[in-house]
C-alpha cells in the first residue's frame, strides 16, 4: 500500500482468513493506530467480494469501529 510515493505496507496476505492490516496514523504513530479487517471474502468466476471494517485505537483504548460497507471488484 503506498500513498503518494510513500510505501506503507508491503506484506502478502491470505484471503483465507487475513490479519487486520494496521499502520500507526502520521503524526501520532506513538499514541494511535487504525486497523482495517477484510472478513466475508469469496471468489466467484466474476468477481471478488470483500468485506471491510476500519478500527481506530488511541494510546491502547478501542475508540472507532466503522463497517466500511461489501465491495465486488471484477475479475
């Protein structure tokens, strides 16, 4: 995952059963992170469907979970 020519994130993940993709938010990585879960995730001929649900958390304490919605990217 990159933003602007910056890389955040280069990992492989499993669509099986993935880990929450986390990243320490700029400018107070010390203090908050945000996660976001992809669950519901099924391969058809067509398409890919993914589910996503964004989790913020500040000094440890859970303080956002938002259901960011189902998506279906073609194939």
């Amino acid at each position: 995952m990159d933003f602007d020519g910056y890389e955040f994130v280069h990992e492989e993940i499993s669509l099986r059963n993935p880990p929450p993709l986390c990243i320490g938010i700029p400018m107070l990585k010390e203090y908050a992170d945000g996660c976001i879960k992809l669950y519901d995730i099924r391969k058809t001929e067509k398409s890919l469907h993914i589910c996503a649900e964004l989790n913020i958390s500040l000094i440890h304490i859970h303080i956002v979970k938002e259901n960011l919605g189902c998506f279906d990217i073609p194939l």
